[in-house]
C-alpha cells in the first residue's frame, strides 16, 4: 500500500461521482454524447458535458436514464 507524505497509509478514493462514472461507461462503450442524448430523450448535448465533468448536477432518475439508454445502444450493436 501507498502511503501518503506524511508516511499515512493511503486510502482507497471515494467512489467517483456519477457523472464521471456516466462518461466512463459511455466512452468504454465507443458512445458519443449525441447519442445519449438522442437515446435518453435530453434535450441539450452541453448540458450532459457538463454533468459528466461534474459542473451540473445529476438527479438519480436522469442518472438512470442515461445509463439504460447507453446500454439500450450498447444492446442494438451487440443484436447487429
């Protein structure tokens, strides 16, 4: 284990905030924003940017509809 400059043991991160965790799974999967978009029925690509960065916040509903309609399109590619 890493220790931290103080000679403290470093400690596992906090869990990544969802935005970020979003961006992850979405650029894991070779999806763009417009997509999400498209397929979440969002109506601004700037405002997802956003959030994934963590500039705007993310409620639970909008989290989870992002992540189906990422693997609705990851679901359609796999069926082709």
């Amino acid at each position: 284990m890493k220790a931290t400059r103080e000679g403290k043991p470093r400690r596992n991160p906090p869990e990544l905030p969802v935005g970020l965790r979003l961006r992850r799974l979405r650029r894991d999967n070779g999806i763009t924003l417009d997509q999400v978009v498209a397929e979440a029925g969002l109506s601004d690509v700037t405002w997802l940017s956003r959030a994934e960065r963590g500039f705007r916040p993310i409620g639970e509903e909008q989290a989870e509809a992002i992540r189906l309609a990422i693997e609705r399109i990851v679901a359609r590619r796999e069926s082709q």
